[in-house]
C-alpha cells in the first residue's frame, strides 16, 4: 500500500550533475538549520537536492505534538516512495543526517540508486555498543559516511579498526554528531559541512565517472 507523501524541499544547483533525496535525522526536521547549511553547499557543488519529511515529523510541524519516530520498515517505506517518484533527468543518489542516512542505508538495493551517503552515521546509541551495522556486508552499491571524529554515535577511535567492502568514512577534524568542532580546535562548523560536501561531490564525481 502506497503512503500519501510529505511535500519535498528543492534546493537547485546552478549545472546539476546529480540528485540527493536527503532525509533529516530523529530530531529535527527539513528544514532545520544543519539541513539547511547542507543542502546549500551540496547545491554550491552542482549536486540538486530534495529534502523531505518523514511522516511522523510533519505530524509534530502540523500539530505541535512531538512522537518517536516510526518504526523502521515505515520510515524505509517512505523513503523509498520519495525516491520512486524522483524524476530520471539526472543520477540519483540518498542519504541523510543519522537516523535518515541509516534508513538510506538500509534502501541500498533501490533501483534508481547509484551511491548513498550518510552525514553523521548513528553507529550505536551513545554508551551503548548495540552496532547498527549487521547490513553493511550485503549494501548493494556504495556507501559513504562524513562523520564527526568526536561523534558520540561513532568515534573516529572506536571505528579505527573497522572496515566494511562498500562503505567509506571520511573524518571531519573534531566534529561532534552535528559537525560541531570545539572552540579550541580553530575551526567552525560550516567549515565541517562545507568538508563533507566536498567528500559527497567527489565521490559522486568518481561514480558518474566510471559509469561513462
């Protein structure tokens, strides 16, 4: 059964080479300063991106009221619908901040995908070692994760000896889970999504690439 579909925020590039179906993560929605921020430097790097909200966070912006998140084969559900009904102009890539680049993840198999990219991948609950990683060896197509080196999700010391065949973890120097650098470290956190923007439009560089 088909789902009724959130409205899609679009962010235009200048020369598009590509579209990312973007998803927020569990606490906040599309429109939230980080998915803002994003979207604009992925768009300043020629990549279009659709942002959407999951159902039950346009049920908080409608009616105040704040719920958990669906549960997962909704959310997936969801995501999928959107990325059916992308039109096929340009290659299509998902992804998402945390909870939305995990669902993406978990969408690897979709057959408009060519690459997913996650912004601060929730490997495990802060202080807790539940690993939300068991699908990593059956991805389909690549994955590619920003992460902060300071995430409480999923350190750059925990992850160190880690490695999966289709998933690449590029470290934003000092990030936290929402790319947020401490003072002392000189920098800021546009600087850090402005990095993971660049990680997201070289990757999608060398994918069109090797698909000429």
């Amino acid at each position: 059964m088909r789902l009724p579909l959130t409205d899609v925020l679009i962010n235009k590039a200048v020369t598009a080479k590509a579209r990312l179906l973007l998803a927020h993560g569990a606490g906040a929605g599309a429109s939230s300063d980080f998915m803002q921020q994003l979207s604009q430097q992925l768009a300043a790097f020629n990549i279009e991106v659709w942002r959407f909200n999951f159902a039950y966070m346009q049920r908080f912006i409608d009616t105040g009221k704040r719920s958990l998140p669906d549960k997962m084969p909704l959310l997936m559900q969801q995501f999928s619908q959107h990325a059916d009904n992308c039109p096929t102009d340009l290659p299509l890539f998902i992804g998402g901040k945390s909870m939305g680049g995990r669902v993406a993840s978990l969408l690897s198999g979709h057959d408009k995908v060519q690459g997913i990219f996650a912004f601060g991948y929730p490997f495990h609950p802060p202080k807790k070692q539940s690993w939300r990683t068991e699908h990593f060896a059956q991805l389909a197509c690549p994955l590619f994760i920003a992460q902060g080196e300071r995430d409480a999700f999923g350190t750059k010391a925990e992850l160190a000896a880690m490695q999966w065949p289709k998933v690449t973890i590029h470290w934003l120097a000092d990030g936290d889970h929402d790319f947020k650098p401490r003072v002392k470290s000189g920098l800021i956190q546009r600087q850090l999504i402005s990095d993971a923007a660049q990680f997201c439009s070289r990757n999608i560089d060398e994918i069109l690439l090797a698909k000429q």
